[in-house]
C-alpha cells in the first residue's frame, strides 16, 4: 500500500517538477530505468515470497542501477556502448520476464 | 589430488548461463535474510515502517517519469530533425535528378558537336587535298617526279634575227602540254596558268622575269611517251622544224627525278578567302 502511494507520488513529482538531465548522463538514464525496474520485480516478488527486506532492496535497486550505467558508460568508452547496453538488457529483461511469471503464480495461482 | 577431480563440480559451473539466470532472478539476498530472521525468533519486520523502501520507490517513480518525459521531449526534436532531413533528402533528390537530365543533355550536345567536328575535319581533308591538287596543277607548289629535260640553246653563229624567241619556246610548251606533262618549267620559272612568255628586245621573259639562255624546259609526265608524244603533237612537230631551221641546239634527256619550284603566289587584290564558318555550313547543307 505504502510502496503504490510512493510510487503515485514520485511520477506526481516528476511530472511536477520535470528534472533536468544532465546530457552527459542522458544516454545512462535508460538502462539505469530498467535495472531500475528489476530490482522493484524482485522486491516485488520478495514481498509476496513473505521474505521482503528494506536493506536489501535499497541495495540491491541502487547497486543494479549504479552498476547498469557503470557497463554501459565503460562500453561508451571501450566503443561497444550499443552491444553492451545490449547484454544488459538482455539479462535485465530476462529477470524481470521471470520475476513477473513468478508474480503471476502468486497473484492468479496459475 | 584425485579426489577433487573426482568431486562433482558445484551448480553454479555446470548450470548453462540462462537458466541460472532465470533461476536468480531474485536476489539471493532476500533469501539468505530470510533464512537469518528466521532463525532467530523475533521478526519486527511486519511492524517496521517501510520508509526507507517508500523512499526508493519514490526515486525509482521519478526515475521513470524523468525517463519518460525525457523522451517524448527529444521525439518532438528528432521529429523535427527528421522531418528536415526528408526534405533536405527530397530536395537533393530533385536536383540530382535536374542534375542528370542536365548531364544527359550536355551529352547529347557533345555528341552532335562531335558528328559537326567529325563533318568538318573530313570537310576540311577533302578541301585541304584539293588545294593541294590544285596548287600541283596550277604551279603554286614545288612538285617532283620523272620526266624530260629539254636544253634549247641560240645557234652558235647566228645573227640577232635567229635567236631563240618567245613563240619557239611557248610552241614547244604547248607541246608539251599536249603531250601529257603534268608540270613545266623553263630555268626554274613555273609555268602557271597566269604565265606569260614574252620577248622584250633580245631577251625572253618568262612570269615577268628575264630568263638567259640556254634554256632549260623541264616537264614532268610519263618519261615512257612524253618525248614520243611531243613529237606527235602539231606545236611540237613545229617547234623541231624550226629548230631545225634556225640551228637551235637541242638536248633531251629523260630525267628519273625532277625537281620543279613552285610560282610565287601572285598578289591577289580582289579575291578574299572564305572563312571556315561560311565553309563548314556549306559543308553541312
């Protein structure tokens, strides 16, 4: 209850105050938004497994964020930016695919 | 040593990538707390504010909104870009193809300027060859080839009266003329069609020049018939009688190579040379 009310709350204040990103980080901000969406899955699922954390979940969504934009950046810088990016997504997606299969389960029982 | 060979090798080696990938796709962390907590009794998770949690999910809404945002703001821009490209592309594309038809006429001019200059190369051949066919016959060029050489010399004790004169040596010219010379001249004046032979006192003139005896006639013809023809022809036959007569002394020679100067070129007053436009027109037509 309180996470879908933070939720609410945060697009309010996005939409309401429109930050601005700086361009240098404008091509992280993707990738960073996705490894985003994967730690909130997982904390979603954990929550439903009846074995949620705080701790971990902070952790886990700031290290997955940081840590997608630091592949993504050295990519940049190595010239393999788009494959890299790629991978990532790949692996984020795959993650996430099975985290809402495994939210589907507990929410339908199917 | 064996032994650790002989060890099964641990999951997380022999799993494929994918399928541990989709095995974990949960922190493990979640887990391993878990199992911590559990162990020990009590649990004040339930009563604990998620704050922290809240927190993130917050920032994770910002996130997305920003995301979000951020792109339907640079579509408008890239809209934009991308609708300047196309008509940039468009335009280029039109004038390339101006460009071509440009091309395609420019290359169809060439090739009818290159008919005209083919059409006036081989005009200006033909006009080329046929003045030089007319400079041969008319003695305005310096010609070669066999033929006869006829020394006529004044008798050697004769009195003024019995020179050789004008009308002997244009009777023995005609002669030759109708005889087949292709080319005559006496002491290395060319006849031409304007030539002149003309007694002026004693002396004979030949082009307006005096000429001294003896005097050298060389024809240039068939060296096979030329002196037997010139035999033939009435000016020729006359011409020897009155050698004969007078005493003239005469040499013949057939000559496998003469050489004959060309007449200088008379002065024309009047006549003016067509320029090449008028004749390549001509040509045309």
């Amino acid at each position: 209850m309180i996470a879908a009310f933070g939720l609410l709350v945060g697009v309010l204040l996005g939409l309401f105050f429109r930050p601005d990103v700086p361009l240098g980080l404008e091509p992280y901000l993707p990738i960073a938004v996705v490894a985003a969406l994967d730690a909130v899955f997982g904390g979603l699922r954990a929550y439903l497994d009846g074995i949620f954390d705080d701790k971990v979940f902070v952790v886990s969504f700031v290290s997955n964020v940081v840590i997608a934009a630091a592949i993504v950046y050295l990519g940049d810088r190595l010239g393999v930016g788009g494959q890299l990016s790629t991978g990532v997504i790949v692996v984020l997606g795959i993650r996430i695919f099975s985290n809402v299969a495994a939210i589907r389960r507990h929410l339908f029982h199917a | 040593m064996a032994d650790e060979w002989d060890r099964p090798l641990p999951d997380h080696v022999t799993t494929p990538l994918l399928t541990r990938i989709t095995e974990e796709s949960m922190d493990q962390d979640y887990r391993q707390v878990a199992l911590r907590k559990g162990s020990s009794p009590q649990t004040p998770r339930a009563r604990r504010p998620r704050l922290v949690a809240a927190a993130v999910v917050v920032v994770f809404g910002v996130l997305v909104t920003t995301a979000a945002v951020q792109t339907s703001r640079n579509a408008d821009v890239e809209d934009e870009s991308r609708a300047t490209l196309i008509s940039r592309v468009n335009t280029e594309r039109d004038s390339v193809a101006k460009e071509q038809d440009r091309i395609a006429a420019l290359q169809n001019a060439n090739i009818a300027l290159e008919d005209r200059l083919d059409n006036t190369i081989a005009d200006e051949q033909t006009a080329t060859s046929r003045l030089r066919r007319l400079q041969v016959r008319t003695g305005y060029l310096p010609v070669t080839g066999p033929g006869v050489r006829i020394v006529v010399d004044d008798p050697p004790e004769g009195d003024v009266t019995e020179l050789v004169r004008d009308e002997h040596l244009a009777k023995l010219v005609d002669g030759l003329w109708n005889a087949g010379a292709e080319a005559i001249a006496i002491n290395d004046q060319r006849l031409t069609a304007l030539t002149a032979i003309r007694n002026r006192g004693p002396a004979v003139r030949v082009n307006s020049q005096p000429v001294n005896p003896p005097y050298v006639v060389q024809a240039i013809g068939d060296v096979n018939t030329l002196q037997a023809n010139l035999l033939d022809t009435t000016h020729g036959a006359e011409f020897f009688d009155l050698a004969e007569d007078f005493g003239f002394r005469i040499d013949r020679h057939n000559e496998d190579e003469l050489t004959l100067p060309g007449a200088s070129g008379p002065r024309l007053r009047y006549v003016r040379a067509g320029t090449s436009e008028t004749s390549g027109k001509e040509g045309n037509q």
